[in-house]
C-alpha cells in the first residue's frame, strides 16, 4: 500500500486537477455563495475569483509549511485562523485598490473565510504535501473557481445588463433581461452550466459504452 | 414603518432580503440538506439556535474590539466564536436528541462554514445595529433560513414522485427549484410600506 | 503478510496545542496588523477621493471644499481628513464664495436604504441635484433615479424655502406621481419607479426638515 507519507510528484496534473477533474464549483459544488452572490457581473466575478485565489495560495503555503508544527487535534482551528488573516489582509487590499469593487463584493471578501473550498484544500492537500506542490495545487484549485465565476459572471451580465466587464455591448435598443443579475438568475446560470456538464457526461458515457460494445462484437 | 424597527428588520431578514434565496447565504445546506421536511425543519432550528448565540456574542466582541482599536481582528474573532457555538449546539443536540443528531450527520459541523452564520454577523456589524434589533435581525434570518429550506424540502419531496430525465443532475434540479422559490419571494419587496 | 502493531504515538501535551494555537494567533495578528497598517493611508485616500467626487458632482459651480459637523449645539469646521466625521460639506468657488452645501440624506427604498449625497444652495433656497451614495434598487427600474433626464430635471431647482419664523420648510419636499408635479418643491416621479423615486423624496424631507433650520441659523459661519 502506499505510504501516505510520501507526497505526490509535481506533475502537470497537480495543476490541472483543480480546472476540470475536480474542478471546486461543477464537480465538488463548494462555494457557491459567493458565486451566485457576485457574478452579477464579469468583472466582479473575476476580482472575486482573484482574491480567492490569493488566500488559497497563501493559505496552502502557511500550512504546508507548518504542516509538522501544528498537531492534528487543532488542525481545524488553526487552518481556520490562517485562512482568516489573509481573508482580512485582502479585505484591506481591496479596499485600497478600489472602494467601488469593495462596495461590490460587499461582505462576501470576508466571507470568503467560509467558503469550503479553501478549508477543504488546506485538509485535503495542503497539509500532506511539500509547500511547491501545494501551491501549485491550490493555484488551480484557485484558476478553476475562477474560471467557474466568470462562467456565470459573463453569462449573466451579458443577458442581464447588455455589457461585458462595463462595455456596453448591443447599444441602446437591446431590452436587458433583468431577472439575470438579480438573485434568481444566478440560480438558473448555474443550474444552467450544470446541466450542460451532465450532458456532456453522458454524452461521453455513451460513447464509452457504444465503443465497448462494438469491441466485444 | 419605520426602516430600523424592530418589525422591519425581522421581516427585511424573514422574507424581503431572505437570507438564502435572496442573499445566497446558506446554500450548501440548502442544496444538502433539504431532502425531507422534517430533517429540514431541525437543521433551521439549529441554525436559528446557533445565530442567536453567535449574534449576540458578536455583538459583545464587536464592542470589545472597537473599544481598544482592534478592529481587524474582527474576522478572526468571529469565526472562533461561531465554532464554539456550533460545538455547544452539537453537544446539546447530541445529548438531548441522539436520533436528530444522527440525521443532521456531517452538516452539524458544517454549520461553522456555513455563510449564513458569518454573514449575519458581518451584515448586523456593517448595518451597526443595536442589541435589540440584532436579535430581531437573527431571529428574523433564522426563520427565513428555515422557511427556504422547508419550503425547498417540500417541493423536493413532491418531485421525488415525479418522471424526471436522467440527465438533469438532482443539484441542477434543486438550483432551478431555487431560483423559482427566488423569483416568488421577489414579490415580498417593498412589503412593510 | 503479518501487520505490525502501530506504535501508538504519544497525544501531544494541552500545552503543546493551546501554545501552537497562541503561537499561529500572534502571527496572524501580526500579519493582519501589518496588512492594516500599510493599506491604511490608500484606504484614506480612496475614501477622501470619493466624498470629494460625490461634493463636486451635486455642487457643480465649487472649486473648493471644507467638512463641518453640524448639530443643534452648531457648526463646527472638521479638518480636511477628518472626512467621514463630517456630515456637512461646504462648496466654494474660486473667489471664496459660498456656493452651496452638501449633506447626506437617507431613506428606505425598494430593497434597502437608499444613501444620498444632495447639495443644497441656502442664498437662493435651492436644492441643486443629489448623487447615490449607496442603493441596491432593482437595476433598470429603481436605478434609473440616477440616469432619468426628467427625474433630474426636478432638481433645477427644487424649491427647499424656509417658513417665516426659520424653524421648518414652508413647503415639506414630497413625491407626487409622475405627470402631476405642479409646484417646485414638488419631485415628478418615474413612472414604474415609484418607490425609488419616493425614497429619494422622503430622504430630502426628513434631511431638509431637521437641517436646514439649522444651516439658516450658522450661515455666516461658513464664510472662509
């Protein structure tokens, strides 16, 4: 059997794995307060999607490399501890970036403290491996939450409000379907890109069989 | 009425900005746990529970915090006293409810991560309200919390009847119940004058 | 294959967890500490920099600013960064005149409160226009408070005179539904806007009642 012991290899998978295999959002569907709450528009999407990034990252870091420091009964306290800080160190730098995407986002930077994905990493991944394979790990972990944001974030915004990242885009004669950008709509966009993901699943599962079955033949 | 009554802000946080369906917050147990009514049912009590312990205890840190110049270190706070709340109702309900407890399974502690929790207490700090009217403002998110998800688990429940195509995963199936229950409770605005 | 017995590893001391739990919290705070710190100073800006846009926006004729904080007990003159104490900003122009007042008002509209920036001209009783300091009102409808060229329209100039003895308005600011408007104290409502548009009537009400009494009352005091 494998001994745990040994981390994996840094592979071009560790990276990966976070976009598509195990993608946070479509596959694992964690975090999805925050995705349905700041993808009204493309470019909130993406500012969120950075500043998760940034305190996966961090966070990977801090606690792979106190990973033979902190003993396993408070493990949960301190990851959470961890994730706090630098959840209010971006709180600060998005502010002093620019107070009208922090108007945007709202609460939802500090809420990114709750988001599971980053608790789940820090447990799953961070704490079992060297501090290069984290970050990497949680790099993609952080690229595949932000692909899923802007998945929804441009969808909505571009059905909801006729622009994409504030560019108006069909002039002022298109009727903007407003219900997208409000609360229901971030609804249906995600049902919506889940059911397309299922599709395709299918859609690959059948052909997975009609090929077994004519090899068999 | 009055925009910081105690009525209003009960019912802003019950059905006019619902926690869930209109502010996102809570979704994982939204989606999890709303399979049956009854479990439904519990898990909002719980939640209710956990908000009022952890609403008024922010509110304690908050003017702790204030008082010496602390201020940053609001988040951390929080969230270790959200943790220890939802430890104390997870020993309760485990003394007082074995069976509960065992149908609640992993969401209990999951209720720590849970938006809705820290939300609350991050939104009363924001909106800087009164002892007062943060209780009538957890109360308040604590009942629209369990009215989505009973809501929610009554139209799941009624579903599971129903001839539902294979390809439409159960999450997308509950995400555009969601959105629906969403899109009603859109009629609440401007409730209250 | 025979399994080893696993060497039971000893539970580390409550010492050893309470002090690495205290020792990750010193380094978390001070982390945070530093983060707040650096950010501070960007963070005064921005803020500064906003208030500043939203003053000159709604009194468009200044070329200058100063904060005060007015109250019953009078007016009092804030510094320049003291900018979130103030809750009254005056606009001056390039020879030092008074041009006019900025002062914050809020009310609830269609989803939340509704905050605005209005200015306010005290020689000629004038309410010169309002900017959205903060709304969340449904996009496309409520919004359009904001855009509307017929709802800024009211605000040429809309009427805020004081009754003779100077303790209130001789004509309470209110929204009357659109088309209907018939004097200048009056606002025109958008039509499938109206509780937006009310909003920003009731905030101008409530704010003007209680306020402009008092500015009346410090006005010299605003001179530079």
């Amino acid at each position: 059997m494998k001994d745990p012991r040994i981390p994996d290899p840094l592979s071009w998978s560790v990276f990966t794995q976070g976009i598509w295999r195990d993608n946070p959002v479509f596959v694992m569907l964690l975090g999805l307060c925050p995705l349905l709450a700041v993808t009204n528009t493309a470019m909130n999407a993406l500012a969120m999607g950075l500043a998760t990034t940034f305190v996966l990252v961090c966070s990977g870091t801090l606690v792979s490399l106190l990973q033979r420091v902190i003993p396993k009964q408070v493990r949960i306290a301190a990851y959470i501890i961890i994730i706090a800080t630098f959840v209010t160190i971006v709180d600060y730098a998005i502010q002093a970036i620019s107070l009208d995407l922090h108007k945007a986002l709202g609460a939802f930077i500090q809420l990114i403290v709750v988001n599971c994905v980053i608790l789940g990493r820090a447990e799953a991944y961070a704490s079992k491996n060297p501090v290069v394979n984290a970050i990497v790990n949680a790099f993609g972990m952080g690229v595949g939450f932000t692909l899923a944001l802007l998945s929804l974030g441009i969808v909505r915004e571009i059905i909801g409000s006729g622009s994409l990242f504030g560019i108006d885009l069909f002039g002022a004669q298109f009727q903007p379907w407003a219900v997208f950008v409000l609360p229901p709509g971030g609804f249906f966009v995600l049902a919506f890109w889940l059911f397309v993901f299922s599709l395709m699943r299918k859609r690959k599962e059948t052909r997975a069989k009609q090929e077994e079955v004519a090899r068999a033949a | 009425m009055q925009p910081d009554s105690l009525t209003f802000i009960f019912l802003n946080a019950f059905v006019i900005n619902n926690f869930v369906l209109a502010m996102f917050l809570g979704l994982c147990p939204f989606l999890g746990v709303s399979g049956k009514i009854k479990t439904a049912a519990n898990m909002g009590l719980a939640v209710v529970f956990v908000m009022l312990v952890s609403s008024s205890s922010a509110y304690g840190i908050n003017l702790l915090l204030a008082k010496f110049n602390l201020e940053f270190l609001r988040l951390i706070c929080y969230i270790a006293v959200i943790a220890s709340a939802v430890q104390l109702v997870e020993m309760a309900i485990k003394k007082f409810s074995p069976a509960l407890f065992r149908a609640l399974g992993i969401f209990l502690p999951l209720i720590t991560t849970n938006c809705a929790i820290l939300g609350l207490a991050l939104f009363q700090t924001n909106r800087e309200y009164n002892f007062p009217q943060s209780l009538a403002f957890s109360v308040g998110a604590g009942a629209g919390f369990t009215l989505a998800l009973v809501l929610m688990a009554g139209l799941r429940e009624k579903l599971e009847l129903a001839d539902v195509p294979d390809v439409v995963t159960s999450a997308a199936l509950a995400l555009t119940l969601g959105g629906l229950l969403s899109l009603a409770f859109m009629g609440f605005a401007g409730l209250g004058g | 294959m025979t399994e080893t017995a696993p060497v039971p590893t000893a539970s580390p001391s409550s010492l050893r967890l309470i002090a690495t739990l205290a020792g990750i919290a010193i380094m978390s705070g001070l982390l945070v500490a530093l983060a707040a710190e650096f950010t501070r100073e960007p963070i005064l800006k921005n803020r500064r920099e906003a208030l500043e846009k939203a003053v000159f926006t709604v009194l468009p004729e200044a070329t200058a600013r100063k904060n005060f904080l007015l109250n019953e007990s009078g007016l009092a003159p804030l510094g320049d960064d003291a900018i979130s104490e103030a809750n009254c900003y005056a606009g001056y122009n390039e020879s030092g005149e008074l041009v006019g007042v900025a002062i914050e008002a809020s009310a609830r509209g269609y989803q939340d409160v509704v905050k605005i920036l209005y200015g306010y001209n005290p020689h000629t009783n004038c309410i010169l226009g309002f900017t959205v300091l903060q709304s969340s009102e449904t996009p496309g409808l409520g919004d359009r408070v904001e855009t509307d060229p017929d709802f800024l329209a009211n605000f040429a100039c809309l009427e805020a005179t004081l009754n003779e003895a100077g303790t209130d308005l001789k004509n309470q600011i209110v929204t009357v539904k659109n088309g209907t408007k018939k004097h200048p104290w009056q606002i025109d409502a958008i039509s499938g806007a109206t509780v937006t548009s009310t909003a920003i009537g009731t905030a101008l009400q409530k704010s003007t009642t209680k306020l402009l009494p008092l500015i009346h009352k410090v006005e010299p005091e605003f001179a530079q």
